[in-house]
C-alpha cells in the first residue's frame, strides 16, 4: 500500500514539472527617469514599462536625453505584472 502510494506521488509530481504551468516567463521591468542635463535636477521625461504576453514594451512620456537613472519596479510574467 505505501509503495503504491509513493509511485502514485512520484508520478503525479513528474507529470506537474513538465505541465506548462511550469515553464515561466519572467523579465525584470524598469522605470527610466529622464533629466535635462548632467546634474540630474531637472526632470524631463520617463519612459514607463508594459507587460505584454511575453514581452515588457517601454513608453516614452517627456523629452529622451541621454541623463537618465532606472528604477527597477518589478516583473512582467505570463500571468501579468508582478510588484515588488
């Protein structure tokens, strides 16, 4: 009985890892802040992530400037955003 058991778990557990609820998708997404200049004072845009399906795809909003710091915000995976 215990034998049988464990086969039966042995098998359920093989047949979870390969389901493709398994294989994930998952890229890190970012928040790009935009300055004028090189003293980062004066904010001129952003350029904000957007979880596609299998995909981040990045918005600019502002003036594009070569000045820029980015903020790591969180994931894109299949099942949508996922926070911090």
């Amino acid at each position: 009985m215990a034998t049988r058991i464990l086969t039966s778990l042995a098998v359920a557990s093989l047949f979870l890892s390969a389901s493709p609820a398994s294989a994930s998708y998952r890229e890190a997404a970012y928040v790009t802040t935009l300055y004028s200049d090189a003293t980062y004072t004066a904010v001129v845009g952003h350029i904000y992530p957007e979880c596609g399906l299998n995909y981040v795809q990045y918005h600019l909003v502002g003036t594009y400037t070569y000045y820029t710091t980015d903020e790591f915000v969180g994931y894109c995976t299949e099942n949508g955003w996922e926070p911090l």
